[in-house]
C-alpha cells in the first residue's frame, strides 16, 4: 500500500513527534525529580510495581523516602510532620555600653559639701560631653580627706555626692538614673607620705585631690 504525503503533511507530522518527544521527555524529568532510593527501578528509572500495582520497596525504605506515586498517604504527612524552618533574623547590632568618668578633683573646699565655681564648670564639661550618651546608671562617689573622724568623713562624703546629684538634676539629668554613695576617707588619691603633718594651709592644699566625686556613667552611646 502506498502512501503520499504533501508537504504541508510532513511538516504536520514532525511538529507532533517533536511535541511528543519533548512530553515525554519532561515526564521522564518529572519522574526522576523524586527520590526513589527506596524502591526498586528499573531501566526505565520507573519503580518496579506488583501485578497488583504496588511499588516494590528496598529494604532500607522508611516513610521519609515515600514518594507520591506509591505512597500518598504518606507524603501529606511527612509534609506535615517536618516543622517549618523559620529563617533566624539578623539581630540589630547595638551600640557597647559606654563610661565617662570623670574625677572632679576640684569640687570642694576643705570641710565643705558646697561645690567650687571650679567644681561647677567640671560638672558642666561633663553634662556636655554626655549628650550622645543614653544613660542607664550615672554613679556619684564622694570621698573625703583624712582630717576628722571616720564618722564625720563618711557623712561629709555622702553630702557631697548628694550635692554633685542636685546640680546634675538641675542640669535635667532624670533623678532616677543618678546613684549616690560616700566612701569617707577610705581611697585617697594622694599617696602615703605625700601630705604628712598636722592641720596646716599647706597640708590641706596638699590633700586637695582627696575632697572629691568621682562621676561615671554607664549607658549606651547615641547614633550619629
């Protein structure tokens, strides 16, 4: 038997076996796209199935290689069973806490809780170079000379720290965030033997550095 094909035929022709080959092709792709290292395949990379159409499985199958040609029941499951993996967000870097210390060597006369106009521009140079600052904590230590007695040094001390507090607080520094103590005359900065001798001008002026507050503040530096 003959047959004669015209052009226009022919051309028909090779379009569908072009279609068909690229179906088929992406079938194939489909199907080796699952893992099916848990069944049996053949040649073809097709699982193996039963007469009665059940996939054959290897002997190291587990439900976590079921794929959905042979087992949909499970693959729903599975799916389901895996908790999401939540993408861990990036924290926002922030700012190392930052101290400022200041030691205010000049705050006080001998004997006295009143701030020094000295004392007064330290305290100012402090505010301003604080401004960037967030503060949490800005801690006021007051400390004393040796003249007097141990009781009267910690008072003395106490009252100047609290002095340093209501001029910061006059300085809109927020009065919870200012911590006051007095340590009396238990840390000199003056080393022993420097300003020995009794109560004199010159001994006095020389334990000048001891009559102080030493200011420190904990907080977190501002972004520019």
């Amino acid at each position: 038997m003959n047959y004669s094909f015209t052009k226009k035929q022919m051309g028909l022709a090779v379009s569908c076996a072009l279609l068909l080959g690229l179906a088929s092709n992406a079938a194939m792709a489909q199907g080796s796209a699952a893992d099916k290292s848990g069944y049996l395949i053949d040649q073809r990379n097709v699982v193996a199935k039963s007469g009665t159409g059940l996939c054959w499985r290897t002997g190291y199958w587990t439900p976590a290689l079921a794929i959905a040609e042979c087992d949909p029941d499970l693959v729903p499951k599975m799916a389901q069973a895996a908790p999401p993996q939540e993408v861990a967000a990036t924290p926002t870097p922030k700012p190392a806490a930052q101290r400022v210390k200041l030691d205010a060597d000049t705050l006080f006369d001998f004997n006295k809780a009143v701030l020094r106009p000295a004392g007064r521009q330290a305290l100012d140079e402090f505010v301003a170079k604080s401004k960037d600052i967030s503060p949490e904590v800005i801690m006021a230590v007051g400390h004393a000379d040796r003249f007097g007695s141990e009781r009267y040094n910690q008072d003395l001390s106490e009252k100047r720290a609290a002095a340093v507090k209501a001029y910061l607080l006059s300085k809109g520094v927020e009065a919870n965030r200012v911590k006051t103590e007095g340590r009396g005359e238990t840390q000199p900065i003056t080393k022993a033997g420097e300003c020995l001798g009794a109560k004199s001008a010159k001994v006095i002026a020389c334990l000048q550095p001891d009559r102080r507050v030493e200011i420190e503040v904990i907080g977190t530096r501002l972004a520019k």
